[in-house]
C-alpha cells in the first residue's frame, strides 16, 4: 500500500521505458519529506520506494525500530492486502499505496485503537475532499467509494494491522486508472468520478495533514470517539447507514437488516427482520439498498 529521487528522475532500479509515463511523473520523495517531516508534528520520516510486495508487510517488519510518524510509500505495490486476505494490485504510479505507523501508547487504551480503522477513512475523506474536490463516502468498516455514471465504486480500501507498540495503518487509493485498468468493474478511481485534481503529491499531502490532525484530536481526547468528534464525523459520512445490508460474518454466518447506528466501539449496529439489534465487530458487508 506505499524514492524517487528528488530530481524526479528515473528511480534507481528502473528501466527508463518503464518510468516514462508523462501522465503519471514518479513521486518526489524529498519535497514530500521537507513538507510533512518538520519537526512539530506526527510525521518523522516518509520514505518513497520503486515497487515492493507491501509497504505494510514492509513498516510492520520495521515497526519495532521505527519511531511514531513512520510513512512508507511505493509507487507500484506487487502482493497488496485488503481486509479478508484480498489482493489490491494496480498499475505503477496510477494511485497512492502507503502505510502509516502510528503508537498510541498509554495515551489511548487499547480497546480504543480499533477506531483507527475508521478514524483514517474520515481522514483520507476529508482530505481529498479539499485537495481532489471530489465527494466521496464511506463504506462500514474501511473503504472509500466514489461516484461514477451515477454508481458508487470502491476507490480505496484501508487495512490497519497491530504490531508490537503500535498499529501499521495502510492505505490504497486509486487515482488515475482507466475503465480498462480497473481490477473489478465494481472499482473505481478519482480520475473516473471526475475529481479536479489527479497529481499524486498534493493528494498524498492533503491525506497525511488531516491524518495527522484527526489522529491528534482522538490522541488528546484518549480515543474517546465522542469527545474527538470521530463517532460524529464517520457516521455522517458512512453510506452504510440507512442502507438494508448483508453482513457475511465469521464463521460463515449472514445476518440481514437495516444498518442503523455505528456505536461506540465502532460497530456497525444492524436491525434485523425481526427488529432485534445486534452489533457486527467483523465480516464483510454488503450494501443492498437504501431505505432512508
């Protein structure tokens, strides 16, 4: 999910063939580090690498040597994982695959930390909704859709993954790919729902920035989801709310009702047939329709 070099040449290790799209220029590592590495703030180090398997396999590996504000970047990410061991493969420089380590410590109890889940879909949405100018929603627990003809598309996913200290956080997003280059027809890409800006650095630095400030305000306010405004600010964003779901739970059981609320622990509450409620921690969702 994840250096050039800072002239904005050819990476080392690169064929120049390979590199040579001029509609989608190599990230400039050293202007994304003077800009987001200042001392003051979350971030400690960005790092910007040609291709690897998966920047969060890769951070997590490292987390225990790594302070807090760790960012690894890579241009093409070749092993990709999304939620339930799913693959996210797109091709180089056509969107922003990253990871994040982030170290609460004893700042936010730990039963606290699984809103990091959530807390960096409402952060990459706001983010791109002032750098892109695009709208865009999100899907309970961990992707972003967009509007394309009319349609809602996946355009970016988030895993968050424990490691010793901390929690790796990553994040995979779609910018400039084509009808052609999409996974799955179900996907989609800011460049398809008609976003004003596809350049990738302003992109990735609009996303840290909020990262970095909704992370701050949940840290101050010891993960409490309430107190931080997070509860308030996912909910009004999800469009799962109002929608009548399917939730494909562990343990191969479906559960089928009216997402209604995402409470405190960060999940999503379900009204079933019956009109019992019950809280799904776990499992894949499906939007069915909408009964708002």
């Amino acid at each position: 999910m994840t250096p050039s070099d800072a002239s904005g040449g050819t990476p080392s290790g690169a064929s120049a063939g390979r590199w040579s799209n001029l509609d989608r220029p190599p990230l400039n590592a050293a202007a994304l580090q003077r800009a987001l590495v200042t001392g003051q703030g979350l971030w400690s180090s960005v790092e910007v690498v040609p291709t690897t398997g998966s920047t969060n396999t890769d951070l997590a590996s490292r987390a225990a040597q790594l302070p807090e504000g760790a960012v690894l970047v890579a241009e093409e990410q070749t092993a990709g994982r999304g939620r339930l061991d799913r693959s996210w493969v797109a091709p180089a420089r056509s969107g922003l695959f990253f990871s994040v380590l982030l170290k609460p410590g004893e700042a936010v109890p730990q039963e606290r930390w699984g809103w990091l889940t959530l807390l960096a879909g409402v952060a990459t949405a706001a983010g791109l909704s002032r750098a892109a100018g695009v709208d865009t929603a999100l899907k309970w627990p961990n992707d972003l859709l967009v509007t394309v003809e009319g349609a809602e598309r996946k355009a970016a996913g988030i895993l968050a993954e424990r490691v010793a200290d901390g929690i790796v956080i990553g994040i995979g997003l779609n910018v400039s790919l084509t009808e052609d280059e999409l996974p799955v027809p179900e996907a989609g890409s800011l460049r398809l729902a008609k976003a004003a800006v596809t350049d990738r650095e302003p992109l990735l630095k609009a996303v840290l920035r909020s990262l970095e400030e909704w992370y701050g305000n949940w840290r101050a306010a010891a993960g409490d989801p309430a107190a931080s405004g997070l509860q308030e600010a996912y909910a009004a964003q999800c469009a799962t709310l109002g929608r009548h779901v399917r939730a494909d739970l562990p343990g191969g059981r479906s559960l089928t009702g009216t997402a209604e609320a995402v409470d405190a622990e960060g999940r999503l509450v379900v009204r079933t047939e019956d009109g019992a409620h019950e809280a799904v921690g776990a499992g894949d969702v499906v939007h069915l329709r909408s009964v708002r």
